[in-house]
C-alpha cells in the first residue's frame, strides 16, 4: 500500500507536483486560499471545492455593521490535455446590515457576489521533461538545496465569464449579466515543502466595476499531512479598493480529501473586515495515464516507483550506510 509520506512527497515537490506531469496521486487544491495555481487538476479528474464562512465588516464613516454568512464553491475539471482545465466558482452570501448612527434599523439582502465560468491553460513549465528534478531517494541535502532554476515559474492564462444578476447588492450599480474576467497565474515550486503563487486578475471587463486585483500565496508544507499558508489579496477600482490577508492551514485527510480553515482581516476601517471559513476538497479520479494501453496506472506507476527505492535501499545497506548529508 502506498505510503502517506509519498503523497505528501510528491505534493511538496510542485503542489501539482510532479514537475512533467499534471496529474499527481494527491488532491491539488486551490483551497483555503483565494489564488490559483498555475496547474490543473489533470484530465479526466472532477474536483469539488466549498466551505461556509462568516464574515463582520465594520464601516466606521458610515456608522454600519454587516454581519454575513456564505459559502463559496469551485467546480474543476481537467479536459482534452494535461494543461487545460475547466472550472465553475461562485460566492453565494447572506447579510444583515445595521445602521445605529441616527434611528437605529436594519436590513438584510442575498446574492451571489461572483458566479464565473473559466477555463486555465498551462503554457509554460519550467521543470517539464527534466531529469535533474526527480527526487534524489539517498540524499537529504539534494532535495532541499536552492537551485536558481526554481526562480523560474510556471505560468498559466485564464479566460472567464462572470454573470450578475439585476440590482446585485454586491456590485455597483448598472452591473447585469455577462462581462469577461482574465486572469495570469505564475506558480514557484522551492525545496523544502515551499509553494509560491501569483495571480494578477482583470475582473467585470468594461463594467462600472471593473477591479484590478493581485494575490500573492505562500505554502508551506509542515507534517506529512498538515500544510500552511499565508496570502495577500489586493483589490483596487472605483467601486472598492481593499488588501486583505488570510493565514490558516490545509489537513490531507486521504489522497482524495483535503479539509481547511482560515481567516481574513484588513488594516483599514472603512470598513474593518474579519472573517473565518472552513472547507474541504474532494476529487473524483478518473485519471489514467499514457501508458493505459499497457495496464499500466498512476498507482501501478507509484508502486513499482516505491518497490524499486526499496530495492535499491537494502543493496546499497549492503555495501555501506546511506549519508544523507552527502553532496551526492
């Protein structure tokens, strides 16, 4: 039976994270961040990702409180090539607002804030077809040595279509129907279980509300199962302009399940934002590779990876003990 440690392996080493593939034998998810990677999920793998959240926000000028609560959800599938991936996302959220500043009253209203259909294409990947990147299976220091080559990213474009509804409490006025969303995403892969993600994001396209956004996530991975992440979001157009950071953590509960939780806040008052969300990601994995024809699987692939180690292990203890601090 495979190992945890090797899902985890793996999943550290390109968070898709097989440096000449898409497909990884872990779940890859976007949760419990807000960015994408520039990977995809790998063909023929349908992934679900959603969790509530509750969120306070604080306008202090305006004297208001909005307390909400929401879920937000993506639906991904890898089609046709490795690289392409198709995806369904969308923010559904409840609030009641306050107003305590002259005759105290309230009101309360619900829509979806974002409801976008995409596709994400991989068009460069700096470690495809290389060699030199396979984990070294003797050598600690091999593994988690800085090579200049991670300075380079992986780089994915993204081209979606958001749909508004009529008088959306959540976006300016005159914003209905369709308006198109593009979106880069660079993604490092570092040694040492370290993740870095960009996304530059250029939403509503000709709307009244049309944000310039940028996300900057780093990932961490810390156990065999626990990962961590710290994120930046930065939103600036006419309607609203904000920096949100979020920290929380990521739990692999099976190859195929991941469950999260996080926290978003602000620096500013108008309004102060808090919030706190939980989730989880399930892929169905239909997945099969090239090598299909021949019987051959993914996990068949894993395996005799594993048994091969083994063997390679028990001659080599044979002749002298492994030093994993050697520069070899």
């Amino acid at each position: 039976m495979t190992s945890l440690k090797t899902y985890v392996f793996l999943m550290v080493f390109a968070f898709t994270l097989n440096g000449y593939s898409q497909y990884t034998e872990v779940i890859n998810s976007n949760r419990p961040g807000v960015s994408q990677s520039a990977f995809s999920v790998g063909t023929n793998v349908v992934q679900f990702e959603a969790g509530p959240y509750m969120l306070n926000e604080k306008h202090q000028l305006l004297d208001r409180e909005d307390k909400s609560f929401g879920a937000d959800f993506a639906v991904r599938y890898g089609l046709l090539w490795p690289q392409l991936e198709l995806n369904l996302e969308g923010t559904f959220q409840s609030t009641k607002r306050s107003y305590t500043n002259t005759v105290p009253n309230e009101d309360s209203f619900s829509n979806f804030k974002n409801l976008t259909l995409g596709a994400k294409y991989l068009v460069y990947d700096p470690f495809k077809n290389s060699e030199e990147e396979k984990p070294n299976l003797y050598s600690w220091k091999a593994n988690h040595s800085f090579k200049w080559k991670y300075l380079i990213p992986a780089v994915a474009v993204y081209v979606g279509a958001n749909y508004d509804t009529a008088d959306n409490p959540f976006t300016a006025s005159g914003v209905e129907g369709f308006s198109p969303k593009i979106m880069v995403s660079t993604q490092n892969n570092f040694s040492g279980g370290w993740v870095f993600v960009m996304n530059f994001i250029k939403d509503r396209i000709g709307t009244d509300q049309s944000d310039f956004s940028f996300i900057l996530t780093l990932t961490k991975s810390v156990t065999d199962q626990l990962a961590v992440f710290a994120e930046s979001e930065n939103i600036s157009s006419d309607f609203y302009a904000d920096n949100l950071i979020r920290f929380g953590g990521a739990y692999l509960w099976t190859r195929n399940l991941q469950v999260d939780a996080a926290a978003t806040f602000n620096t500013k008052d108008t309004p102060s934002v808090f919030g706190v969300a939980l989730g989880a990601s399930y892929r169905l994995d239909f997945h099969k590779d090239k090598e299909e024809d021949d019987g051959t699987s993914a996990e068949d692939e894993l395996e005799r990876r594993e048994n091969k180690a083994r063997g390679e292990k028990k001659n080599k203890r044979k002749k002298e003990e492994i030093d994993f601090d050697s520069d070899n």
